[in-house]
C-alpha cells in the first residue's frame, strides 16, 4: 500500500498551462473548443467508510530523519455526553542515535526517566487521569497501522497521574524495573531488543495526546548519560458512538474516514477539457452538550484523498482549512490532473476520501451538512466542450 503520497499520481502533459491552472485542460486535444461552462456534480456517495483512519507513525530516513505519518500518540477514556464513549491506547518505541560511551556500556544504570510532552486534550480537563504504563513482549511495527488494530499488553509498570493542563511529564520507571533491565538498557542491541511501553488508562474522564518528537528516555549511569529517542508509535482508538443527526455526517480524527462518489460517466464533461475543479462542502453547527471544563476540540484542517482502481494506491490531492464560514473548498492543480484524466478515460480513480491530516493524530471533531440545499459536498467543475 502506498500512503501519504502528494505527488501527481496520473500522468498528463500540461500543455500550455503556465502559471495559471484554468488553462489546464486546454490542449491536451488538437480540437477547436467551444466557450467554457461550470458543472456541479453531487456525489452518489458521501458516508463513512468501513476503513479506520492511519495512527501510526515511525522515523523514516531518507537524505535525513524525518517523521512519516502520526506525530502525536494518544492515551485515556472520556464519555462524551453528545459522541459517546471513547477510548485510546497509545504505544512508543525507541531507536538510539547516538553512540554510548564505553563508561555507559560499562557502568550501572542508575535511573531512567521517561520524558514525554502533553499537547493535546479531549475530555474532563478539571480532574486528572491516571494511566498504566506496561511493558511490550514482542516487536510491532506502526507503518501503515489504523486505529482499530489490536494491542496486546505486556506486564504492568506503574502507574502515573496526569494532569490534563500540564506540559511536560517526567516519570521515573520504578527501581525494580531498572534493575531487571539494566543489561538491556546498556546494550548494543538496546534499538532491537527493547520494544517499548504501552499506555493505557485507569481513571479519568479525559484523552491526553502526547508529542512523538518531544519524548524521549533518559537513561543514566553513574558517570555518563544517553538520551534515546522515540522511532515509532500507534495508538488504537475504540468507540461507542452516539447517534447523531440524519442531516450531519461526524468526522473525528483518529477514527472516521468520509468516503465520497461520483458519476463521472455525465455527457456534460465526458471527453471533455476541465479548467478548474473545486470540491465544496459545508460544516455543520448542530447542538452538543459541552460540561463546565469539558474540552472537545474541533477539526479544524482536511485532507482530501484520491483512491484509484486497485484501492490501494492513496494520493494526497488536496488540504483545506474550514474558513471563517465554516466552507471547506479543495481546489489544487492534483485535482485538476485527476478529473481530466477521469474525464477522458485515462485514469483509475475509485473515489475521493476525507480524513484529518495524518501527523495531528488526534480526536477532534468536525461535523459536515450532508444536504446539498444546505450546503451539502458538491464538486464544481468549469468546463470547455470539446468539437472533435
């Protein structure tokens, strides 16, 4: 499967194009054209669909290290009076890039303190929550990982209280635990060997999200100290969704995937030159039940996706922000491409899909108006008919 892919994903030759998409369809036939009119579609299709949204996320190395995919693990329970109950287990993983020193390889470990930085809250921000730190058994990988994976859990470490409104937590693993792992921890083979830690909640009426990049180990000797980052996380989401309103379809981030299709087989743009394309839809206000401290953050940024024939293959199209409107409008020269090679029969698109962007990896929420009377998606296309 090929994820998180913003190139162009048919292949076309922009003629005569410029600066200016509006002029991407022109020429890509020898043909005389007739004046241009706009075509709006609505979609056959406009629902959730039965895949769960990517929440993993790993250091890839290309020409240097960078994150791909999910930058943010996410970790607690909280009953939303208005979505229901859900629920978030989150786990990490570490990769030593630097070389220890001979007197770290040699010593004893004194002490180890996990450092993680909290930004992010979905819930009871008043009272805090207290999580289970676990340890993992076997080798995971979060490459391509949706939220409703299945996690097993090793042995119990600790446990650890969490202010919502903190931070930063600095927690120190338990002397028990250091000692039975002091070999490992000192090792070589400490990046292959150790699998991380699992977190899961005990109490608490919250879901805290914790930073990839800002956490990390601290693992110390007598007289020398090696920080050991963060290579990969997941978190495995469930929920227990209220229902909602006919008239609105909910996208949350970390779980819902809006799929969307069209009848692209309309005389009105089959063979056709298309010069702009814009796909609109409206956010939707209906009524929640907010509690005095309850914080339920709202999604904010989209992403708009292309699935082609073999539905494997996913190309970024498109990120749109809600405006001060509440309208989304996706309108890139990637969309452009994919309609115009929809049109004239070259390409393989299945359907379009909505998500939140990957790295947020988060739970916030983002209610669409499914009626198109009501500003419901629509896919506007300007078109110029082609005279063979």
């Amino acid at each position: 499967m090929r994820l998180w892919c913003s190139s162009l994903f048919f292949s076309l030759i922009l003629v005569g194009c410029g600066d200016d998409p509006s002029n991407l369809g022109l020429g890509l036939v020898d043909v005389q054209a007739g004046e241009p009119f706009v075509v709006s579609l609505v979609p056959t299709a406009f629902e959730k669909s039965d895949d769960a949204d990517f929440t993993g996320g790993f250091l890839g190395i290309i020409t240097s290290i960078q994150r791909v995919g999910a930058a943010r693990f996410l970790v607690g329970s909280t009953s939303d009076p208005s979505l229901g109950l859900i629920s978030a287990e989150g786990r990490l993983d570490f990769v030593t890039l630097e070389a220890a020193t001979d007197d770290f390889r040699n010593g004893q470990v004194s002490s180890v303190i996990l450092t993680m930085d909290l930004n992010y809250v979905y819930g009871d921000t008043l009272t805090p929550v207290t999580l289970k730190l676990s340890s993992i058994s076997d080798a995971w990988s979060a490459s391509e990982v949706r939220s409703d994976t299945v996690l097993s859990i090793g042995e119990e470490i600790m446990e650890i209280s969490v202010d919502p409104t903190t931070d930063q937590l600095e927690i120190e693993l338990p002397d028990d635990w250091v000692s039975a792992n002091d070999a490992l921890l000192r090792s070589e083979s400490l990046s292959d060997d150790f699998h991380g830690f699992h977190l899961s909640q005990i109490d608490g009426d919250a879901v805290v999200g914790f930073s990839a990049g800002g956490s990390f180990l601290r693992i110390a000797v007598a007289s020398d100290t090696l920080r050991v980052a963060v290579n990969q996380i997941l978190t495995a989401i469930t929920r227990d969704e209220l229902a909602t309103p006919a008239e609105f379809l909910l996208l949350q981030d970390g779980v819902d995937i809006v799929r969307i299709e069209h009848d692209f087989d309309t005389e009105e743009i089959k063979n056709n030159s298309i010069h702009e394309a814009v796909f609109r839809l409206n956010k939707a206000f209906p009524s929640l039940i907010t509690p005095a401290g309850y914080y339920r953050p709202p999604l904010e940024t989209v992403t708009l996706v292309a699935i082609t024939g073999d539905e494997e293959s996913r190309t970024t199209l498109d990120e749109a922000d809600v405006d001060d409107d509440g309208v989304l409008a996706f309108q890139s020269i990637n969309l452009i491409v994919a309609m115009q090679n929809t049109v004239l029969g070259r390409g393989d698109l299945v359907r379009f899909e909505l998500h939140a962007p990957i790295e947020d990896n988060s739970l916030s929420v983002l209610f669409f108006e499914r009626s198109p009377e009501s500003g419901g998606p629509r896919l506007h296309l300007t078109v110029t008919e082609v005279r063979q």
